[in-house]
C-alpha cells in the first residue's frame, strides 16, 4: 500500500443522536491501522435533536485520534444534497459515502482501499450479496428498481445491489461535481463518470439503532427521480403506442364500414363503445402523468436553485471558502467560518 493517502468518509446524517457515537467509536475500532489517513466528514442534513451538538463535542475529544469534522445544512436537504455538499468541499485522494447506522460495515473499507491502490481501480463499490435483514418487499421492489432502470438507461448502467457505498476516487468525484443537474441522484451520477470500476461483496447487517428514514412512497418517488434522470424512453414509449392502438383502430374502423355497408346499421353496441373509451381515457391520463413527471423535475432543473445551502463548517475540513456568502459547485454556503 502507498503510505501516503488521504481518504475522506462521508457520513450524512439526520436526526441521528443515537448512532453517531457509536459510528465514530467503531470506526476508531475497526480502522485503527489507518486512522492516521482518515477523515470523517459528517454532514448535518438539518437535524433537530442533538446531533450537531454530538458531533461538536466529538470533534473536540477526539483530536488528536481522529480528524473529524461536519458540514452543517440550513435545514433538510435529503441525503442526494447532504453528500453532494460534501462532495464539493472536500480535498481528498478518494472519498467514502457510508451510513452513520453501521449498515455500511466499516472493515470493508481496508479492502475498498486494498482494490483501490493495488488494482487502480477508481471505484470499488460495496456489493449487497444477502438482504436478508431487508424485508421481502424491499427486496423484490429495489431488485425491480434496478432492472428497469438498467433496461431504460441505455448508457448508464449501475450494479445491481450496490448502494451508495464505495471508495470512489478524486478523478471521478471532480467529474461528479462539474455534473450541472440539480436532482442529484448520486448512484447514477457516480456511475456517469465511467472509468474503472469493481464491486466486492458485502452482508449488510441491521441499523446499530435508531430508525429508518425512508418509506415506501420516498423509495418510489426516488426511484421515478432516478429513472427519470437517466432515461427518455417513458417519454417517447407514447408515440409508438398511440400508433400501435391507432393501427388497431384503424382495422376495426375498416372492419364497421364494411359490416355496416353490408348487414346495415345495427344500434347496440353500448358495451364495445364503452370499452374503447374507457381505455383510451386511461391511456391518455397514464401519458399526460408520465408528461407532468418529466416537466415537474424540468421546472426544479430550470429554477436552477442551488442543491443545498451550507450554514457552517466546523473541524479542520481544508477548503478555499472565506466567510461570508460563497458559491460552492452546486450549492451555498452562507455563514462565517467558525473553527
Ligand atoms: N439521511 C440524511 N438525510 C435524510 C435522510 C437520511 O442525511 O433526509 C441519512 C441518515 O442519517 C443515514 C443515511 O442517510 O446516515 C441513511 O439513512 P437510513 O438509514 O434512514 O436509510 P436506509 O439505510 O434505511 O436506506
Ligand atoms: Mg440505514
């Protein structure tokens, strides 16, 4: 291994008083070979209990030990922002985006960089090989998630299984950051880049405590924003298939004219009638929705507000930002510095 690495760990957080603690006490643990090469970089996605307050008091008993150090948000910006605050802000040879719950088990960050140095590989993402402490729902919809995204997205492809989790390179991170969209789908982003990759698999164990964050209509709406991002195939589907029910029409119209022109007018036909345009009212509404998907994400991207707003930096995070109000590549940060 080079002796001479700095490797950032990107741990957003919300509402977290419970596990931040914890995370910081295993890591010390688990990474003690390395610590002298790590940074933890939490960044506070607007919290309202005690988090910054903990990780304020972290940062002072633990120098010395562990560089620590927190982005704070003005208020909650969901954890797409958290970690792109992070992103651009921090100086590092390669940064790590992990959980503070330790469902991101830390030691697999020894072999993330054992891939990284030795391999030259500029992503090495966590692969999930057993959800079993995922419940049955969650599985089957995310392993649905990935296939229609890879199925739509005819460029980008991501690993199935693969979260957020992995030690991703400066050279990739500085092409995430000069990505200029707003809705900051991070796995699609940090798979746009390209370059090399490689996956190492990984049981993912129960959160250390605390509670999830996500719900089921979250999880959907985030799987639309990914899609979306990443393909126009649900927009364009509709012209084929007005064609393909057009053609159809077209053939039943042929097929009324000739049976009217032969057997004469017969008046029934209420229940056919009732059918047709019942389905093509639904059709016509499922295309106008997938139309109003696309144009709500077009106006958030066409307001170009910045992704987050940054209210302080605490700890010894190098960056070039003075106080006052500072445009950062995707973002703000309006505060005085206060170290
Ligand atoms: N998180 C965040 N902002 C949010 C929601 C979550 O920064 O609005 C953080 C949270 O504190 C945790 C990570 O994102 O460190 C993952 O959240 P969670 O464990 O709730 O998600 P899950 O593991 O269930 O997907
Ligand atoms: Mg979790």
């Amino acid at each position: 291994m080079s002796s001479n690495y700095h490797v950032a760990l990107v741990v957003p957080v919300f509402n977290e008083e419970e596990t931040v603690e914890l995370f910081v006490t295993t890591i010390k643990e688990k990474l003690a070979s390395i610590l002298d090469h790590l940074e933890i970089v939490f960044v506070d996605d607007g919290s309202k209990d005690k988090t910054a307050a903990l990780i304020d008091s972290l940062i002072k008993s633990e120098e010395g030990t562990v560089k620590i150090s927190l982005i704070g948000l003005s208020r909650n910006f969901g954890k797409e922002a958290a970690m792109s605050a992070a992103i651009d802000l921090i100086e590092a040879d390669a940064i790590v985006p992990m959980d503070v719950d330790l469902q991101d088990p830390p030691e697999l960050i020894l072999e993330f960089i054992k891939v990284w140095q030795e391999q030259k590989v500029d992503t090495v993402y966590g692969v999930r090989v057993d959800r079993s402490t995922d419940t049955g729902v969650k599985r089957v919809t995310s392993g649905g998630f990935y296939r229609v995204f890879n199925r739509l997205s005819s460029k980008v492809k991501i690993p199935e299984n693969a979260g957020d989790f992995r030690l991703i390179d400066k050279k990739v991170i500085a092409t995430v950051r000069a990505l200029p969209e707003s809705n900051r789908f991070m796995k699609g982003l940090f798979a746009w880049p390209g370059f090399t990759s490689k996956g190492v698999a990984y049981k993912r164990p129960e959160r250390s405590a605390g509670k999830t964050k996500w719900n089921y209509w979250k999880l959907w709406n985030f799987a639309l924003d990914g899609i979306i991002s990443f393909s126009s195939l649900p927009l364009r589907v509709w012209s084929y298939i007005g064609g393909a029910i057009g053609f159809i029409a077209f053939l039943y119209m042929l097929y009324i004219i000739l049976d009217t022109l032969i057997t004469g007018v017969d008046a029934p036909g209420y229940a056919s009638l009732m059918c047709v345009v019942l389905f093509l009212g639904a059709v016509q509404l499922i295309s106008i929705g997938v139309l109003g998907e696309y144009l709500g994400r077009m106006s958030e991207e066409v307001k170009h507000r910045p992704v987050y707003v940054v209210s302080k930096i605490k700890g010894n995070l190098s960056t070039n930002l003075q106080g006052g109000i500072n445009k950062t590549t995707n973002g703000l940060y309006v505060n005085e510095r206060q170290d």
